[in-house]
C-alpha cells in the first residue's frame, strides 16, 4: 500500500515512519509513504497557503489552489485513478477498526491534513471521498491523525507484522477488547499472575481470556458489550 500525504508540515512524519513496525514494513516494501509539502505547490510568490475566510471570522482557511495543485501531482506522477482522498477533520465520521479494515485493501490512499480553521470547501467537493475524525476533540493539525490511520491501517496489511505479532486478538476483534497481559517475574509486588496461565491448558487459557475480554468490555465499553452480545 502506498500512503501519500498532503501537508503543511512534513518533518513530523519523518522520526515516527523511523521506528518499530512501520519502518519494517517499508523496508520490506510492503508499504510506502511519501509526504508532500503543500506549500511548495502555491502559485503565491512568498508560498502563502491560507487567506481570510469570506463572511467574516477567526483564523485562516487553508486556500484550494496549492492543495489541488498537489493532488494533481500525487495522481500524475503516481499513475492513481479514482484515489480515496481521507480529509482528517473533527466533522468526520468518527474513526473505527472497521474503517481501518476497509481502507486496507486500497492500493492507494491519500491524507489530507488540514490545517489553522479549515480548508476551502471546494476542495472538500472535487478530490475528498473520506471525511474522518479521530473523536470527539479539536487538534491543531491533521498530522497526529494521519499517523493514527497509517499505523492503525498498516498493522491490517499482511507481512507488515512479525509472525510472532498478531491483530487477530487484539482489542476490538468481535467488538471486544482485549484481555489482561502478564510476562515475568511471576510475582511483583506482592500481585500474582493468575494460575490458569501458568496451567499449560490451552483450553482453559482461552477460556479465560475469552471471559476476561467480556468483563473488561462491559465494565469499560458497554456500547461494544452490546454489540458482542448480539
């Protein structure tokens, strides 16, 4: 999958896609992420990218010019027809591990990062497919949710993760989230690891994170517990 980014600031992509698993993917070419400066694209002689917005208000609006003219390079030099366009924004439809799963099988994806109170609404009606927030809550940028969604997406793409990792049990598999983890020492300030991971039974295991998921869901998400339940 190649993600292409549309940005005000590129650099914060550069230290994150470094590390851990998204590095792998990338050198294993599973993956590709390339991040575009959408003030190199303004027809501006000083490279402005934002203007007043008509009818009076705060703040600045991001201008269509340079983020179409961006655009319109990603899909020219990347060979891209039809590309879903994900604009992260606050009036999105909120992010789920379902929207995850289905942006997955895109070959193609493009993030849009909005920046200051918003972009030209023109731009939202000729290239935006996906309006998407991360909840209930006002960032800065798109940057920080433009990570989300790579990391969240990339996980989903088969060979990104070691055999030994796994998103098949993890949080949100069946609408329930996920079970308690111990490792070593056995015993840590005076609290035990349950015995029944110590037992060797792997039917039991199940069994029990199985009913430690469903506790944990209903105790802490009662909307997910009702959907487990149906």
């Amino acid at each position: 999958m190649r993600f292409h980014i549309m940005t005000l600031f590129p650099d914060i992509f550069n230290s994150y896609m470094g590390e851990s698993i998204m590095k792998r993917g990338v050198e294993k070419g599973i993956i590709e992420v390339n991040v575009y400066n959408i003030r190199d694209f303004s027809n501006n002689k000083h490279k402005k990218v934002d203007d007043y917005p008509f009818g009076g208000g705060a703040g600045m609006v991001m201008t269509p010019q340079p983020i179409y003219d961006t655009y319109k390079h990603i899909i020219e030099t990347n060979n891209i027809e039809k590309p879903r366009v994900i604009y992260l924004t606050p009036k999105g439809k909120v992010y789920k591990q379902s929207i995850a799963q289905d942006i997955s099988k895109e070959e193609d994806i493009i993030l849009l990062c909005g920046h200051y109170e918003g972009i030209d609404e023109r731009i939202l009606e000729l290239i935006v497919t996906d309006e998407v927030s991360i909840g209930d809550y006002v960032l800065t940028g798109g940057e920080l949710p433009a990570l989300i969604l790579i990391d969240s997406i990339s996980r989903l793409i088969p060979g990104v993760l070691n055999q030994n990792e796994s998103f098949e049990e993890e949080s949100f598999k069946d609408n329930l989230l996920e079970y308690p983890q111990y490792t070593r020492p056995r015993e840590f300030m005076g609290l035990e690891v349950p015995e029944v991971l110590l037992s060797g039974n792997h039917k039991n295991i199940d069994e029990w994170r199985h009913n430690e998921s469903i506790k944990i869901t209903k105790e802490r998400r009662p909307d997910l517990y009702k959907k487990a339940c149906k």
